[in-house]
C-alpha cells in the first residue's frame, strides 16, 4: 500500500522527505491547514494513488503529485510582492458574491501569487503576495508575532483611556488582545485619526478591538508589516519586494534569506 510504504518513511530519516502538506503549501496549492483538509478529502495523489491520511512523507524531487488530477509542481521562482489594496477588493482566492480579488490586480504575472493573510473587503494599504509558502506560513503563524501598524479611523474624540485599555489588552473570544504601540496623530469631536501595532492577526481584529472599548472604525489601513512600509505605493499599484526588504522578512521569520534575496 503505497501510504504504508510513504508513511514509513520519516522525515528525520532523509533530509530530502517532506510531509505531503508542506509540500502543497510551499508549491502555493494551499495553506498547511487547508492541504491536510484536501488530503482527506481524497483530492492528493501521489505517484497515481489517492492519498488520504495525514503525515505521509514524499521525495519532493521525484513524487508526482496532483490535486484534482492536476500536477503540482514546486515555483522555479520564489516571488513576493507588495500590494497596495485598495477598498472594494477581497484578498480571498474566491468569493462566493463575484466581488473583485486582489488577485485581480496582479493579472498576467508567470507565477501564482496568493496573498499573505487578509485585509477586510473595505480596508486599504499593505498586503504581501507570494508563492513561496514556507514564508507566508511563518509570517502568518502567531508563534513569530510578526508586527502590523494599522492607521485607524474612528467616529468620535479618542481619549486616553481608551487608548490605555488597548495597551493592557481587551478580551477578544475569551482571551486577551494587546496593542502594542498606539499613537493618536488626530483628535477631534467628529472623528479621531490613531495608529496601532499588534502582532496577532485574528478576524477583524482591530475592528473588534476598537469596538470593545466604544470606537467604530470609519477607515482602516495597514502602512506597515514585520520590517516593510507601504511608503509611497499609489492604491492599486504593487512593486516586487527589493533584495534588502526580502532579506530582513526571511530573518524576521528566522528563515534563510539566501534563497530569497
Ligand atoms: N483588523 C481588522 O479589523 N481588519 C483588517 O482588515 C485587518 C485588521
């Protein structure tokens, strides 16, 4: 059976083995969770048989993989790019109302370049696209905290204390939700203009946040993640990542930043 003999074979036996799921994600098929749901749902084949339990090993450089009947292959190029997501796009692969994709933006690009977490359908500013996915996995995995800044605006005067119980944190589904750093660049009856860094990426978190102490967000835009700044990039552009940007993502996430440099 060809899962026993896959399965038998560890990947600390050879440094060449690698669990069937990270090899769907590093290839850009799917996130690690979401390739462990396509493999036991009988979607994976490896070598011509459906592989349906979890933690089989294969040899990247000879297995054949296919999902769906089409062949995965792992990118010839690792590629990253900063987006800056205008409102009116979902950053999903697919969306069940037609709306547009940030994918669509990117149009007529050789590689296959999915976005790096998620900015709500109305929100703006920095997103990374890639299709390299041992990266996106770190920079989205809460292990490696990767900081975001978030320019917020919100209906109403912001006030001090509300801004002291984000940095002692709010309960967010029953556990606490931190800000890091908060800065309060306008302050007005009508509406407020704030900045906030957090290191978590939970749903609609810093709308949540907000909510909790008394804030609706009117506009919500991300101008910085990990060591990257949204800088000057117009909406709707995007740029490939430069060598020194690429170089200090992979060591904020402790990977090696020869192979993507
Ligand atoms: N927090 C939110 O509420 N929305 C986003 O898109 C990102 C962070």
């Amino acid at each position: 059976m060809v899962e026993e003999k896959l399965k038998a074979a560890l990947p600390g036996k050879s440094p060449a083995l690698e669990r069937l799921h990270k090899f769907l994600a590093r290839a850009g098929v799917a996130s690690r969770r979401r390739g462990e749901e396509l493999i036991r749902g009988g979607r994976v084949q490896v070598d011509g048989q459906v592989v349906t339990t979890l933690g089989v090993c294969i040899d990247p450089a000879t297995a054949k993989v296919t999902v769906d009947g089409q062949p995965v292959h792992l990118p010839a190029r690792l590629r990253t790019v900063m987006l800056h997501k205008p409102a009116g796009y979902v950053t999903t692969m697919a969306d069940p109302q037609g709306r547009r994709q940030v994918t669509d933006l990117l149009a007529d690009q050789p590689e296959r370049l999915f976005p790096i977490g998620r900015l709500d359908y109305d929100a703006t500013g920095l997103l990374l696209l890639t299709n390299d996915g041992e990266l996106a996995h770190r920079l989205m995995h809460p292990r490696y905290k990767v900081a975001k800044t978030y320019r917020v605006t919100v209906a109403g005067r912001f006030d001090q204390a509300a801004g002291a119980k984000l940095l002692a944190g709010v309960a967010l589904d029953g556990r606490p939700a931190v800000a890091e750093r908060l800065r309060v660049l306008q302050s007005g009856a009508e509406r407020s203009v704030i900045e906030m860094t957090i290191r978590e990426g939970r749903y609609h978190q810093v709308k949540r946040m907000l909510r909790q102490v008394g804030f609706s967000v009117q506009r919500l835009k991300r101008i910085a993640y990990g060591p990257l700044r949204l800088g000057r990039l117009a909406p709707g552009a995007w740029r490939d990542l430069s060598p020194e940007e690429l170089t200090a993502l992979a060591q904020a996430v402790g990977l090696d930043p020869n192979i993507r440099a």
